[in-house]
C-alpha cells in the first residue's frame, strides 16, 4: 500500500519490513518523481518495479499526474506504456 509522506515530499510503500520510495516535487500540476530509491536488501528483487505499479494504481486512484524525471522511473514507463494515463 502507497502512503504520502508530505513531510518528506516522497510516496512510500513497505515490502518485507522495508521501504521503497519515490521524491517528488510538484510541478506544473503533476509530482515530478525525482528519484526513486528501494532498501537495499530489496534491490534485485523486483521491489521497485512493484512499487511503480502500485504508485501509477495510487495516481488513478487520486486523480494525480505522474511526471516522471528519475532515469528509473522513465525507464519504467518507458517499459510499462499502458500507465501513460498518469502520465501529464
């Protein structure tokens, strides 16, 4: 499950005891996803990408736009085209 955390300016979500995040900043009405980061005992193991998955599902959910600028977050939409409803 995706939480915001506004205080850090990050959407976060807990895998296995550990977090996967993404920072953000706002701009021009969507959150620009600045950098993208998993823990590293989940690196290798898909963590990140389930976490783009459930973070486009947040953005449906809220109405959000999703921009992203982190070179992994491109890559992922890149990949995964059918999300570029969240995207600006």
């Amino acid at each position: 499950m995706i939480f915001k955390d506004t205080d850090h300016h990050r959407f976060v979500q807990e895998e296995d005891g550990k977090l996967v995040f993404a920072s953000y900043r706002i701009m021009d009405d969507a959150y620009a996803l600045v950098h993208v980061e998993a823990d590293p005992d989940l690196r290798g193991t898909g963590a990140a990408g389930r976490f783009m998955a459930a973070l486009t599902d947040y953005a449906r959910a809220h109405g959000l736009k999703l921009q992203p600028y982190c070179s992994y977050a491109r890559i992922w939409f890149q990949r995964h085209p059918e999300n570029a409803d969240v995207l600006p």
